[in-house]
C-alpha cells in the first residue's frame, strides 16, 4: 500500500478532502462500471423501483454495519481489488490506522433529462448537505467517492465546499445556501476517488448529459487508533516548532503549517479563526500530541490562569 | 382583483456583521418565475456586499442577530454567521394567460 504523507494529512485535517485522480485500473473500471450498470434505472417507472430491484439483483452486496471492513467483500473480489488499490488502500490505513470498519455503502445514480423527466423528478440539483447527523467528535469517519467513468462538467459531478468539514451542523439544514464562494464541482478522469472527511458539505449535481452518471460511495469507520497512522517519515522539527505570529517574513514556517494554516475565500472574517483552532485540535488528535500548535492559536488560550498560581480573587 | 407582483428573495451571506463586507455565499428564491431554483452552478455572486444590493433597490427584511457564544462553545462552528434576506417585488413572467 502507499500511504499518505504529512503534506496530505495537513491537506485533510484543513481542507476535508482527497482527491485520487485515475488511480483505479481501467479493467477494474470496467467491470465494476458493468455491475453498476446491470440494472439499468431508465427501464423503470421511478426511482424506489430502480433500487429495489438494484437491491433485489445485489448490484452492491449487503453487509452490516459495524463490522470490519476486511468481513465485507469476502466473496466480492471486485469491491476488494478497489479496496485493495494500493493508494486507496494506503490513504484508508492512513485516515482510520488499522481494521477499519464498514459503516455503509450506496449506489448514487446521477439520471440523464430524459429518464429524469419520465421519472417525473425535478430537474435540480442536489441541496446541500453534510452526511448522517450532528456529530461534533474528533474522531471521524471518511467517505470514499469512487467514480468509475469519466466525469464531465455536463454530468453533474459531486460537488463540495473545501474546509467545510469542522462545522457541526445538521444535515439538510444547510440546504438553502444556494452558492458559496469556494464551492467545487468533481470533474475527473474514469477511476477516481475521492476521500471526504465524514463532515464536508456536498450535494450532487445535475446531470445534463446523455449518460447517467454512477458513484460508488462507501463509508468507514475507526477500528482503532487514529494517532500517527500515516508515512510519518517526513515530519520535522521545524513543523512543530512555533515560529513568529503576524509580524513576520512571508511564507514563515513549515510547508505543513503553511497547509494547516490555508484558509477558505468563504470564511467569516471572525469564524475562520476558530476554524483554524479547530483545524489545530484535529491535528493534536492525529499527532497524540496535545500541545502541538501553529501560529500561537491554541497556546494563547492555554495560559495559566492567576487562580492557579494561589492568587485571591 | 388579484395582486400582480410576487416577490423575489435574495440571501446574502457575508463576510462579517456590517453590510458592506463581502458576500461570501448567496441564494435566490424568484416568485416571479417558474424555473426551478438551482444549488452550486453559479460561480459569480451578483453583487460584491449587501450595500450594493441595497443600492439596486432591494429591500432588507431580516438580518442575524448577533450572538453570545455559549460557555465551552466558544470555538464551535456551524452555520454561516452573517446571513441577510432581502426582498424585492416582480410582475410574474412566463405567466401568459393567467
């Protein structure tokens, strides 16, 4: 396997996402491609038939949540060989440590106008969205986006806000924020994934292509550690040294700070601030390392309190 | 006899609390057409801060109250902060006959 490095684990924690561009085998494409499409949605009347008999024809096989992935695909050798993808296989080790567990998977099927328009579905997009519920943990999921044709703009390909991911909101409550600046579309070569923090805001598109678009989506959980799980191999001193804050040179620290540090075009003036807090507590919680720190945020807060030095109040 | 006009809904999400801080999200709710609203498929917001929609003659109906940050909530976020709804009043299109 190939696992992460520091520069792309600093890229998770500040941005939510992965992107693997073509990295999965074009035969794999094929077939799995060929499984997605055995039952064909445009031969039936609405969508809730389409998934009953996807489901009745196990176009995915049906596992329970919960138990370790490597139960999952025994006898689906090629849900494993993507798994098993080698960049794939190495960024899930690195994000969850060892035995991660299944939580869920789907078939998302993007339909072109005309089976949309017989299916009597609106022609819109997907709202926006942040996946299952409230969940303010550390500890994450990731969801794998896995594409097994090429995906062009016409097709309506995922699309997500980078640095969305720490924001604690629930579900579709975030539907009516129509566009935010920043917003990206997926648009990628056949065999790509993508790797989302369990928390970033997404929504797919509109397909408005002659083609109907197929995402393979599956969701895993930690089965263990989280702690310093990735090719750890080229951090260094320097990205846990803290360096001059505000009043300094351009471009000041390491590269991986630099990473962390990043911000969105669409943070609040106030709240990206606590976005980079929050981007520090989840990079204490990957490192096992509680006074990690980038550009004093974190340590400012943490200064002893009088209190605690015997003075009265 | 029937009232005419339906009226549009611009959200504005900006970038602090004043007005003329820069949009950094936006939505449009359109009474006036038929077209379905759309989510992500524009790049360019239609005005750079509130101030400037104020200026085209949208009318501000509801802006977000500022908040004390609840103890040991202080660096949670959620939703976007700065939201303001404005309105404006249209004739119906694509409405010919009614």
């Amino acid at each position: 396997m190939i696992k992460l490095n520091s520069q792309q684990m600093a890229k998770f924690v500040a941005e939510g996402y992965l992107r693997f561009d073509g990295v999965v085998p074009r035969a794999l494409n094929e077939q799995l491609l060929a499984r997605f499409q055995s039952v064909d949605p445009s031969h039936h009347g609405n969508l809730r038939d389409y998934y009953h008999e996807a489901v009745d024809q196990r176009v995915l096989p049906i596992g329970a949540s919960g138990l370790p992935l490597d139960q999952v695909f025994d006898d689906e050798p090629l849900f494993y060989a993507l798994l098993a993808v080698p960049e794939i296989e190495g960024a899930i080790c690195s994000l969850l440590g060892e035995a991660p567990r299944f939580d869920h998977h789907f078939l998302h099927v993007t339909l072109t106008p005309e089976t949309r328009t017989r299916m009597q579905l609106p022609a819109a997009a997907q709202h926006n969205h942040q996946d299952s519920t409230i969940d303010p943990d550390l500890a994450f999921d990731i969801q794998l986006f896995y594409f097994p044709q090429a995906v062009t703009e016409a097709m309506g390909g995922t699309r997500f806000l980078p640095g969305s991911h720490l924001r604690t909101v629930s579900e579709a409550a975030i539907a009516r924020y129509q566009n935010i600046v920043g917003q990206q579309h997926v648009v990628c070569p056949a065999g790509s994934v993508f790797i989302f923090h369990k928390g970033l805001w997404h929504g797919g598109g509109l397909n408005t292509s002659q083609m109907m678009r197929y995402l393979y989506k599956i969701r895993l959980a930690p089965g263990g550690s989280q702690v310093r799980q990735w090719d750890t191999s080229d951090l260094a001193p320097i990205d846990d040294r803290q360096g001059p804050t505000f009043w300094r040179e351009a471009g000041g620290g390491s590269v991986v700070q630099q990473i962390l540090m990043r911000p969105q075009p669409w943070f609040e003036y106030d709240v990206g601030r606590l976005e980079l807090i929050n981007r520090i507590k989840l990079w204490r919680y990957l490192l096992g390392d509680p006074a990690a720190d980038v550009d004093y945020w974190l340590t400012r807060l943490e200064r002893p309190q009088l209190i605690d030095r015997g003075a009265s109040l | 006899m029937e009232h005419q006009e339906r009226q549009q809904v611009l959200v504005l999400y900006l970038a602090s609390s004043a007005l003329d801080s820069p949009v950094i999200g936006w939505s449009i709710y359109d009474g006036s057409s038929i077209e379905t609203p759309q989510t992500g498929l524009e790049s360019e917001s239609p005005y750079v801060s509130g101030l400037a929609a104020l200026r085209d003659g949208w009318r501000l109906i509801q802006a977000s109250p500022l908040i004390s940050h609840p103890v040991g909530q202080e660096f949670r976020t959620d939703y976007l902060k700065y939201e303001f709804f404005f309105e404006r009043w249209s004739t119906p299109r694509a409405r010919s006959g009614s």
